[in-house]
C-alpha cells in the first residue's frame, strides 16, 4: 500500500478534524470547546508523525503509516464524534466507545509505533521509545487491567462523568495502557508470552462485562438497568471475542516459525519416548530431532576422527579409550562439558572445544556443523 508520509498527515489531519466538526455542529460552541483541547493534541501528535515518517523516508513501512492513520481515525471517532456525548447518558455508548479505543484503536497504533516515528521529527530530543524500552507484558497487561477496573467502578465512573477532565483522562489511560499492553505484545519472542497475556485480559475484561451484564440491580448513577446489562454484554462477548481472535492470530503465528516447529517437535518426541523408554527403537528417531543430525552417519565420524583413541563410547569399534571420560549413557547425564547437558552446547563443544571450554585437553580437530551434529545424535541414542 503506497501511503506517503505528506499525505498522510493531510489524511490524520482530516480524519481528527471531520468527526471534531461533525460534534460542534451537533453541539454547538459548548461541545466545540470542550473537544477543542483533544482535538489540539490529536492533530499535533499527528503532525508529529507525519514529519517523523516524512524524515524516515521510504525505510518505514508505508503498512505502519497506514494503521497509525487508521487508529487515529478510530480514537477520533470514538472520542470526538456524537457517540462521545451518547456515551455520557448511556452505558452501552460507552462501552462501544472502550471497545474502539482498546481493541482497534489501541492496536493499529501500536503497529504504527509512534513514539519512534514522532522522536525522529525532533533529532535532538532524546529518543523516547529508547529511554522506555520495550514494556514486558505481564507489567503492560496489569497497568491496563487496574485502569479498566479502576474507571469501571462506580464511585470513580460517575466522578469521571461529572467532571469533563477526568472523563479525559480516564480516556487516556485507557487507551495508553491498551497501546501499551499490544506494543508489548507484539514484538518479536513476545509473540508467545503475548498471546497468553493477550487471553488474561480477555478473561478479566470478560468477567467484569460478565458482572455487568448479570447484576440484578444498577452500578451508576442514572443508569438505567437494561442498558446497563447491554453494555456488560458488549463489553463480555464482542470485545472478549476479538482479543480472543487476536490471541490466537499471535499463538498461530509463532507455531508457523521454523525453529519453534523444531523446537515442538522435540519436546513432542521426548514425550513421547518417555513413556515408550523400554523400546528399543526409540533411542534413534529421538536424539535424530533433538540434535539435528544422524545417529548412523555420527557413529563412522567419531571412529573416524580418533575419538576411540580417548574416550570408550559403546557401539564404536575400538573405542575403549581411558584419556578422557567414558561416554556411556551419556544422553542420561545431567551435565556435559561443563554446562547442563543441552544439544547446542554439546555440538559447539564437538566442534569447537577450547573455545567452548577454555582449558580443556580436548583438541580442534576442524569439524563441520553437519558432523558434530551427526556425532552428538549419535551420543544422545547412548541411554
């Protein structure tokens, strides 16, 4: 999709801007300055990001430009537009307008990263999102549920409604540590512990929509019971459905990743050799995935490259070796070469001894990775 950074601020312009107008017609100059000072930072923050990405060139992806545009026309609509002054006299109303801001809005402005785009349209201001770091999401996913329960409470719900700032800011944390909790998410190895997380804050937002939507008698002020229940609704099926969707959208993507698929596969074949440890034909298949190589193949490089002449190793013509340890039963032991007995550990210590084990009489002897592969498979079928 070819967004440019110039349009694109034309686009975030207009997208904060029509919804702001479109509530000042319907309210007049009272609703007009009220939503004058969001209005104000939604346009500077894009402004912000359309220079950023302007400076950044063709090396950002034009994808993030188009879902900062998106989410800023999301929160626009859910903040400035009529559905704001819906939201102060009804429940349901509100509830919509969390959910745009927390399961669309919040999303789409995390993928557009914008502390990092805005903190390259001020080149001597220190980098933000560099100070930060990248949030952990068990940090990110509590922040985000104390300010969904916090606003969410009756006392604090209807001081929120009663006062015009505190209505924003409440707003603001809400969004804040939605767009916190999926930037934390969503950033590489995360992807895992993320869409965990991800199901948490379907599960606890569920259950507070459960609690409204089930209560026999009304939270707020002035509320009335049924839209109270259909706001709970709103809040328990459609909201906890996506972020469901989304969770699982993150799990299915880290399945597809190459090394993950490896990594299941061992833990996979490792149960099931466990439980079929008297079989005789379970030692081969099993150290074949857990080292990445042939057990057969392994055999001929270790009688080949001398380990005979070191090391007795069962199964190894000759090899009765008394210089260094024996190796029987070695996929059994707990640790090898110093360190906890790990397939990768053992292979770069195959391959490269004494810079793996400083101190080690063991020799370089210029192996590849295929043989020391094939070597440790071999080593891991002695049980």
């Amino acid at each position: 999709m070819r967004v440019s950074a110039r349009s694109a601020a034309v686009v975030a312009l207009l997208v904060v801007g029509t919804p702001a107008i479109a509530a000042a017609h319907d309210d007049g100059a009272a609703g007009w300055s009220a939503r004058a000072p969001l209005v104000v930072v939604l346009a500077l923050a894009s402004w912000l990001y359309a220079r950023g990405a302007r400076r950044l060139g063709p090396r950002w992806p034009r994808r993030r430009i188009a879902a900062g545009i998106a989410g800023a026309a999301t929160a626009a609509f859910a903040l400035l537009s009529p559905l704001e002054a819906l939201a102060d006299s009804s429940i349901a109303a509100h509830m919509i307008q969390h959910t745009l801001l927390i399961v669309v809005a919040a999303p789409l402005l995390a993928l557009a990263r914008p502390l990092a785009v805005a903190g390259s349209a001020l080149p001597r201001a220190p980098r933000v999102g560099r100070l930060l770091g990248t949030p952990r999401p068990a940090l990110a996913c509590g922040a985000h549920a104390i300010a969904l329960w916090l606003w969410h409470l009756p006392p604090f719900y209807d001081m929120a409604l009663a006062s015009p700032l505190l209505h924003a800011f409440a707003h603001t944390t809400l969004l804040g540590t939605a767009i916190l909790l999926w930037w934390s998410v969503t950033r590489g190895r995360a992807r895992v512990t993320g869409a965990l997380w991800l199901f948490v804050t379907a599960l606890h937002a569920g259950a507070l929509g459960a609690l409204l939507a089930l209560s026999s008698r009304p939270w707020f002020a002035h509320a009335a019971l049924d839209d109270q229940q259909l706001g709970g609704l709103l809040m328990w099926i459609p909201a906890g459905g996506v972020l469901t969707a989304m969770a699982l959208a993150l799990l299915g993507s880290w399945l597809r990743a190459d090394a993950v698929r490896r990594e299941l596969g061992v833990v996979a074949v490792a149960l099931v050799a466990t439980g079929l440890l008297g079989a005789c034909n379970a030692a081969a298949p099993t150290a074949t995935f857990i080292a990445d190589g042939d057990p057969s193949r392994g055999r001929e490089s270790l009688r080949r490259y001398g380990c005979a002449t070191c090391h007795t190793i069962p199964g190894v013509t000759g090899a009765v070796g008394t210089v260094g340890p024996p190796l029987t039963q070695f996929a059994r032991r707990a640790y090898a070469a110093g360190a906890p007995n790990e397939p990768d550990h053992v292979v770069r210590f195959i391959q490269h001894p004494r810079q793996t084990r400083p101190g080690t009489p063991m020799p370089e002897m210029g192996l590849s990775d295929h043989d020391a592969r094939d070597m440790a498979a071999y080593l891991y079928t002695l049980r």
